[in-house]
C-alpha cells in the first residue's frame, strides 16, 4: 500500500488508491481490504453485476461508519416519496443571491466544507483539531436558524388563502408537509416543531447532494471539453440550433421554456467502486478518452455502456439524493457558459506560483484527480 501511495500525487481520493490497487496487484473484481488499525475492513466491488446485487436485489444495511441518522422521527415518512423530485434551492423556496450579496446559510455551508479533515491526512494534530468541533457547532447553529426562518415563513404561508391559488409549483416543504399532516391530521405545535427539524436535515442534505454534485460535474465537464475541441465545437453548435446564435437571450429563453432543456460480507463495509468501475478497460474501450460518443451510439456498437456499468448517481435505494437538481443544474448552467467562454486548467499557473513540485498527476497524467472535502472534487478547486 505505502508503496503504491508514493507513485500517486498526495492527497488523492482513496476510490483512486483502490483503482491503482486493483490493476498493481491484478486483484478480481472483489477483493478484501485489512485497514486495521487504521479503519474497518472493507470489501470492495468492482463489477457491475455484483454491484446490482448489493445495491438493489439485496440492498445492505449502512455500515456503522456511514449511518447516518437524517432523521428518527415519524417525518421521515413524509420525505421518502418526494427524494426523486427536483427541488427548487433545495427545497428552500428562497432565492440566495449567493453571487451579488452574502447568504448567511451558504457562507456558513462553505466554511463547514473547508474545516473537514483531509483524506489521507497523517498529522494527528490536523486530524483531531480542538477548534474543529467548536466550528462545526456554529456553522450548524448559522445554517439552522437561517433555515428554520425560511420554515417559519412556508408554515405561515400555509395558513394564508391564497397559496394554492399560485400558478407555479409549490416547493418540496408544502409537498412534504402535506403527505406529513395526512398521517397526523391533529398535528399540533410540538409536532410541527418536530417536522421543522427534520425538514432542516432533509434541506441540508438536498443542498449539499444536488449543489456539490452539479460543481464537481460543470468541473469535469468544462475540463473535459477544453481538452478536446472538436467536441466543445459540437456542443456549442448544439446548443446554437436549440436556443439560436444570441447567446445573450439564452437564459430568457430557458426561463420561458424550461423543458427546453430536455432537446458474504458480513462485518466488512462494503464499497462499491464505481470509479474503478467506470475506468476498466474490461468494460469500456479507451476507459481514460473523453467520447462523448459513449452516449450517443445504439446498443451492440462497442462504446455502448455495458448494463449497470455506468451509476455516476448509483442505483437503487442509495442513489443521490440530488440527481435531478443536480442535472437541472448543469444542463442550465452548461448552456449558459460554453459558448461564451473559451476554458483553459490554470494549473501550470497554480503550481508555480504555489512551487508545488513532485507528483502532480495520476499514472495516466490526469491532473485534475480527485481529493476528498466531504465528497470527491477536483484538487485545487480545478483552477
């Protein structure tokens, strides 16, 4: 293990450590990880058809390590038919503003991500920080009160005549509620109180879920497309014929038209690997070329997806949360951004003026590999 680390650049994600692993040791496509003392045991997944099995035909219960109680109340009840439903800023029914003026929720969201320890970090005193608790507490309080304000407002809206006579759809909190107060019609003042709470975790989780996956995808994906111009070229004449030449009236456009958009293992946690997944050669040709042809050809051409070989949001009961926000999102923001803006990686640039040497890249010289703040993001913010 510690021999392979030295070949990766530091910090990298530990789903890139398990890749390497894999193809180092030439291990099947489940294998046995001993992280003792260190960590829990972990079995890891490499093959689609076994990732099936896991996640959908005999889904697993959450491993200690990653139960993570959203809520135990009898208002979770009330959230689990609405997860699939895109949800305007996450459920919040507010506007942030967040690039023309300061939004107390989302300032005290990004502070949170950057005090969470690094992946891979071996300095204790880094790693078992004092001040980090004392931090995370009062971001959360700044995140709760903003929001329970917000919940505040949509319970006082509710009681007003005219919120159903709105034209436009009603946010998630108005659905959730009512599928809420079906189960308890006598909902009195402590069981509202008891649904605001979990309404807050659930807006938390579908913030983070949608807004960090649709960052890192735009990352990847304006990363992608300046490396190769041919295809840059191809969207942006897509994206001329959808909406026309005058890039200025693109976004009246999708506001207008918002379908627009649419031209054995126990004791072991288990990990199902999908970015060793998505980069084996067994089952996708040229598994590290950007071709977006992998998605435009019909079943039986070779670049086709083999079944279950392709969940960037997983499948199943564990699938993100923030999916459709998520591609809403992009989609939305794609469309505004390719054609007006040439995309260069400015890490050369980073890297001189930060005199960052060493190993800068995986084996496969991909310089914007993943690091671990939360979730899996491009080192260096992908400047």
């Amino acid at each position: 293990m510690a021999k392979l680390m030295k070949t990766l650049p530091p910090g990298c994600h530990p789903h890139i450590l398990v890749h390497y692993l894999k193809q180092e040791y030439n291990l099947p496509d489940i294998f046995y990880l001993d992280m003792w003392p260190f960590g829990d045991q972990i079995c890891a997944i490499t093959d689609p058809n076994v990732m099936y099995q896991v996640t959908i035909q005999h889904s697993l219960p959450k491993h200690p390590a990653i139960e993570e109680a959203i809520c135990q109340s009898r208002a979770r009840k009330a959230w689990s038919p609405l997860t699939g439903r895109s949800t305007e800023n996450g459920g919040r029914d507010a506007p942030m503003h967040a690039q023309t003026s300061e939004d107390d929720f989302v300032s005290a969201f990004r502070n949170q991500l950057t005090w969470l320890p690094k992946a891979n970090e071996s300095n204790p005193f880094k790693i078992f920080n004092p001040v980090r608790p004392i931090v995370y507490k009062y971001n959360e309080r700044r995140m709760n009160n903003f929001l329970m304000k917000i919940m505040n407002n949509r319970f006082a809206a509710r009681s007003s005549s005219d919120i159903r006579e709105k034209k436009r759809p009603r946010p998630i909190i108005d659905l959730a509620l009512d599928v809420y107060l079906e189960d308890e019609p006598a909902a009195k003042a402590d069981v509202a109180q008891i649904f605001k709470k979990a309404a807050i975790n659930h807006i938390k989780v579908f913030m983070f879920a949608g807004r960090d996956t649709a960052s890192s995808t735009i990352c990847y994906a304006a990363c992608a497309l300046s490396e190769i111009p041919e295809a840059m070229k191809r969207v942006q004449q897509e994206y001329d014929e959808v909406f026309g030449p005058d890039i200025s009236e693109t976004a009246q456009k999708i506001k207008d038209d918002p379908y627009h958009q649419s031209a054995t293992l126990h004791g072991f946690m288990t990990w199902v690997v999908a970015h060793a997944l998505h980069r084996s050669s067994r089952l996708r040709p040229e598994p590290y070329k950007f071709l977006p042809e992998r998605w435009l050809v019909k079943e039986g051409d070779p670049l086709f997806p083999v079944k279950g070989a392709w969940r960037p949001f997983e499948f199943g009961p564990r699938n993100c949360i923030g999916q459709e926000l998520a591609m809403i999102e992009t989609k939305i923001i794609m469309a505004l951004m390719v054609r007006q803006f040439d995309i260069t990686l400015a890490y050369d640039e980073i890297d001189r003026a930060n005199g960052i040497s060493g190993i800068k890249t995986t084996p496969e010289g991909e310089r914007a590999y993943q690091v671990r703040i939360a979730t899996a993001k491009p080192v260096n913010g992908m400047p």
